[in-house]
C-alpha cells in the first residue's frame, strides 16, 4: 500500500480529511488511552452522514453494543460508509457522545465552562467546508472505553487502549472524515492527559 498522508494531529486539535473509496485511514493512538471522536459524512452530498442508530441496528442481530472489527459504519441511508478492517483496541463507543462546554459544566461545574471541548474542533473542521451546528450528528468514540452499569447507566472509565494501539478504517464510499482528538481532562477518557495521534491514509 502507498502512503498518501502520514500526519501528527497534536493533543486537543481537530483534523479532518477525505477518504476515496478503497483507501484505508489508520489511527494510531500513540501513548495510549486517547479518545478519538470521529464524524464521517458522504463526499458528494454531505447530507448523508454517519448515524449511530443505523450501524447499531444492522449489527443488532450480533448482538455487538461496540465497534469492533469487521463492524461497518452504516449512514442515515442505511449505506455502507467505513469498514473496520484492524483494530488492537478491541472495541469502541458510539453512544456516549462527544464532549462540549455545556455537558462538562453540567457534568464537572461550571468553572469548566470555558474548556475547549470535542464540538468545538467540530465545528472549527466543519466551517471548512461549509457546515455548522445543524450538521454536528451522533459519532464514534475510537478508544474510549463506555462499559455499561448493571442498571442501564453508560460510564466513562479508564481507556484500555495501549501506547501504538490502533484502528484501521477502509472506505466503502469517498466519505469525509472529522476527528477531534478529545481535549476533555474531567473523565479518564484521555487518562486526564490529552496527547498526540497520528493519522496515516494509504491507497489500498
Ligand atoms: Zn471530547
């Protein structure tokens, strides 16, 4: 495989990219227990765009809550976006939702108000290509660990991913790619320490 773009995305930034069809996106988690929030709408018509409801629903019959590999991220159509084709994690959320300034003053007080947060390097990545809030839908969380308590509540506990743990994503359509890499330091979703990815596409 040819390397097409082999980038650094430094700890709390946002990044985004699109993926042709047949290229394979691979994000490595360099040190370890870094959630990666990711977004991923159709190239060609950005109303389609990834739904967690749908990828869920069509691996249902598995009976998978997580993303894991082989899991496809389906569309709000239905369609196949982004296959998992590796993974050393071994699974990751959907349904937690990425982290903003007026969950964590809900969540951890109001001091935190002025955090940067995961839907901020949304829509600063959105604004490039000309959408905003309306756009920001439900996305994956590569590497955050979401158990789920015994009476139905999500958590966010300490990430299990290891220092060089990565997902490898193959697009099934040219999709455009946004990723937050998660600045939030009030959960252990980063181990309370944002680091660096790194962002390596190839032409399969
Ligand atoms: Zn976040």
């Amino acid at each position: 495989m040819s390397v097409v773009s082999d980038v650094i995305v430094p700890a709390r930034a946002p990044y985004s990219a699109i993926l042709k069809q047949g290229q394979v996106m691979k994000i490595i988690d360099l040190e370890s227990q870094q959630a990666v929030d990711a977004l991923f709408y159709n190239a060609h018509d950005f109303s389609e765009r990834y739904s967690a409801q749908d990828t869920l629903a069509a691996q249902a019959a598995g009976e998978k809550f997580y993303l894991e590999k082989t899991s496809v991220l389906r569309s709000n159509e239905g369609r196949e976006m982004v296959r998992i084709i590796a993974d050393t994690c071994g699974f990751h959320d959907t349904c937690a939702g990425a982290c903003s300034c007026e969950s964590n003053t809900v969540r951890f007080g109001h001091e935190t108000r002025f955090m940067h947060a995961c839907r901020e390097n949304f829509l600063i990545e959105l604004a490039k290509y000309g959408l905003g809030k309306r756009d920001l839908v439900s996305n994956v969380n590569f590497f955050m660990n979401v158990p789920i308590r015994p009476n139905g509540e999500l958590t966010v506990d300490d990430g299990v991913s290891e220092p060089g743990g990565y997902v490898e994503l193959l697009a099934e359509m040219d999709v455009l790619v946004l990723i937050s890499n998660c600045p939030q330091v009030n959960n252990p979703c980063n181990g309370f320490k944002p680091t660096p990815i790194r962002i390596v596409i190839s032409q399969g």
